[in-house]
C-alpha cells in the first residue's frame, strides 16, 4: 500500500522535501515526534489538499483507500498541517503519536529456544534479516533435498541474491503456484507471513488436505532485499529498491530506487506510476528496467511449470485484491476470482481473523499499473493472481509488532489454502 492519490502525482511538481528525496542518510533515520494520522477523505477538495500538503513536503502518504488516508506528519508541521485539516473540514485523528517509539516497539530481540537443533535462525517472533532467511531457506533444501530446493534466480544491485524455494513432492503433472514477500522493503509483516507459510509446507505437509500436498511451490520470501535490508539499516519506511537513478531524469538530483510493484510488464507506466525517481512510487525507465522484476519475469517464463496461481503479499489494509490493477476493469473470468477471493476471505475469518476487503485492485484500493499481479494474470495467464494486503488496517501501519506474525500467518495460510484449491483444479 502507499496511498490512495498517487495516481495524479506525476501532474503535479513533486516537492524535492520528502523522505526519499532527502539527501541520503548515512546512520539510522530518526522519526522521534513523526505522527501518524488518520484522515477521512470524502471528496476531492479534501484530495486536492492533502495533495498539496505533501506537494508542500509537510506530510508523506501512508496507506488508505479512497475514503480514507493514513499521512505522516513531520514534528515541525504538526501546527501547520492540523490548521489546514482543520480549515477544509478534514476530520482525522492521530494513530502514532511517537513513530520512533513504534519503531523501537515492534520488533523484539530474536530469541532461539534450542538454537543448536534447529540449523537455522528463524523464529515468527520477531523480524528477521534477509541472512536469517536465506538461511532457512538453505537448511530445507540441505535437509531435504527431495523436497525443497533453491534457486538463486538473480542478484540486486547491491549484490544480494534473489532467491525462491520450490517445495514439492516430484509428482507427475502438478500444478504451480507462485508465492512472494518482500517486494516492498518496509512491508515487514510478508516476508515473515511467506517464511511461515514455508515452515508449515516444510514441516506439515502431511496434516494438509491432498490438494495441498499435489502442487508444486516457488516462494520468493524477499524479492526486494536491498530495499529490505535498508529499511532494517537506515529508514524502516522505505518502500523501493536501491538502485540509484540517472541524476538527469529529476534536474540532476542524485534519487534512489524504482517501486518494483510499478515495474512490470502489463500496462507498464499507466495509472498511479510516477515518472519522478525521486517518488515513492517511480516505475522506472522501461518494464523490468530492475533485477529484481527482471530476475522473476525470467525465472517464471523460463521454468516449464504449469502455473494456476500467483499470490503477491503486502501490507497493509486487508485486502484481497485480484485484476486489474492499472485501470477500473475486470478480467472475463473475474467471476471465479472473485469467488475464491471471497472464500479466503471467509476462511480468514474463520481462522479467527479480521474482515479482509474484496474486490479487483483499481476501483477498490486505487489505480496502480506495472503490478506483478497484472502481469502474472495478462502475460503469463495464471488464471488466480492475487495481491493480498496483510494486516493491519492502519493502527500501527507497516509498523506492525512482531507479535502479530503468528496470527497474521494463520489467517494468510487459510486462504493460501482456498486459493491453492481452486488452482488444483483449474
Ligand atoms: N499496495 C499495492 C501497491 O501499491 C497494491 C497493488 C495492487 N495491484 C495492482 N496491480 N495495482 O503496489
Ligand atoms: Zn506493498
């Protein structure tokens, strides 16, 4: 999620002031005294003043819908931000009051039981580093080589690798399914969510209904890790990659990195992309122009997998969200997604979590082409290519504790369960 008025950012002229635009920080980003708040949105004179707000760099956008707008408020501009709120009638109210403090709250020290046994660092305790990952991911496939194994499909700027787990029990004719975390570096919840869904495939395979255990996995944890490391290093509210953009694209302004949700090959450069690179959600000079989405577009087309579903995870809002997302329209068999969104979305509940929202991803979060979602149902035609937005709905954001791991899972593995159903028999 970024926010609901992206879409008509490229025709304003960005401010240089924002958090990404900022020369770039060194040590560890600071957000004592930043807020959250929350802001009803009911009609477009309240858009057209938060857009200027943030034009202004007095706030950054955070998540929302089209009512509503979670914004961050820097500690100099609380004054000024809630006298024009309060100016055009925009009701809101404050989420975070500390953001730091939310920060240094969310994510407690790893804590291993019995280190020793298990082989490798993973907990769904705490967040973990994209080493801890890789290196779980590295045991399974050591531990059972019949079963898991890794492929590193590419490496990011910075060198890291991209790597995605297949799991699957070697039957013949097996339908495929996509799984991926971590495309957005601050959107910490899904990296854990896709490593626990991971463990429970690993590990409890068996108490899985058959059609679970028929199908064959590629998981991609962390498809961002440069972004992601960075958000653990210097800014935890990071969103794109790292690489640095050509300085002439944004009046010789040194800006760094590409929203890979915006930088996909189906409608690439059409709604809720910005052109700016100093913008969060810049989407790049051409389609695939990052290692990243360039890593998964070839390892996907290159792998001779009989692909039914695509299953993207962010956070956050609790959404359910299938094609289109460039643009207000729906696929001619929206009918069966929307059926099978609309059983996650029952057994989420069932499993004893929040209402999650349904719909097709433009008309019901906002308009945002260059999704790796579109692309997986347009270009590769995995007929269910879901993007679901975990937890929560906007009290504490991207910057969710990590105490909400095991249940957030939970929810997110039911309807991993639905949707792997309905692939099975498609
Ligand atoms: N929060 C996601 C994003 O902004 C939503 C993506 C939904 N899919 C889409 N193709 N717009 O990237
Ligand atoms: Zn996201």
């Amino acid at each position: 999620v970024v926010s609901s008025i992206t879409e008509d950012s490229e025709n304003f002229v960005q401010s240089r002031k924002t958090r990404d635009a900022l020369e770039e920080p060194t040590s560890k980003v600071n957000y004592t005294g930043n807020q959250i708040w929350k802001t009803k949105l009911i009609n477009d004179q309240h858009k057209k003043v938060i857009m200027s707000l943030r034009n202004q760099g007095l706030i950054q956008t955070w998540g929302g819908n089209r009512t509503s707008l979670d914004i961050l408020v820097n500690p100099i501009n609380l004054n000024e931000v809630a006298d024009t709120l309060r100016n055009n009638d925009i009701l809101y109210n404050i989420i975070i009051d500390n953001l730091q403090q939310a920060i240094e709250d969310e994510n407690p020290p790893i804590t291993h039981d019995n280190e020793d046994r298990q082989g490798h660092r993973m907990t769904w305790n705490s967040y973990h580093r994209t080493s801890d990952i890789w290196g779980f991911i590295d045991y399974l496939a050591q531990t059972f080589p019949d079963f898991c194994k890794v492929f590193t499909i590419g490496q990011t700027h910075e060198k890291r690798d991209i790597k995605v787990l297949k799991i699957s029990n070697g039957k013949v004719g097996n339908k495929a399914v996509w799984i991926d975390g971590g495309m957005h570096a601050r959107e910490w919840i899904s990296p854990a969510v896709v490593t626990y869904i991971i463990n429970q495939l690993v590990y409890n395979l068996d108490n899985e209904p058959d059609y679970m255990q028929n199908i064959d996995y590629y998981i991609a944890p962390v498809m961002n890790p440069d972004g992601y490391e960075y958000s653990h290093t210097i800014d935890r509210i990071w969103r794109k990659n790292r690489r640095p953009n050509d300085p002439t694209l944004s009046g010789f302004k040194l800006c760094y990195g590409t929203d890979l949700n915006r930088n996909f090959g189906y409608k690439w450069g059409l709604g809720g992309t910005s052109k700016d690179p100093c913008d969060v959600t810049y989407g790049g000079t051409r389609p695939f122009s990052e290692l990243e989405s360039k890593a998964m577009k070839e390892f996907i087309q290159g792998t001779a997998a009989n692909w039914k579903a695509y299953i993207s995870f962010h956070s956050y809002g609790q959404y359910i969200l299938y094609p289109w997302g460039y643009a207000s329209a729906v696929t001619t068999d929206y009918k069966d997604l929307q059926n099978v969104a609309h059983k996650a979305g029952a057994a989420i509940r069932a499993a004893g979590g929040p209402t999650y929202t349904i719909g097709p991803a433009a008309s019901t979060l906002y308009p945002a082409a260059g999704g790796s979602d579109d692309w997986a149902k347009g270009v590769v035609r995995m007929k269910y290519s879901y993007t679901i937005e975990l937890r929560d709905d906007g009290r504490y954001g991207f910057v969710l504790p990590a105490s909400y791991i095991q249940v957030t899972s939970k929810e997110a593995l039911a309807a991993v369960r639905v949707i792997v159903e309905a692939a099975s028999q498609a």
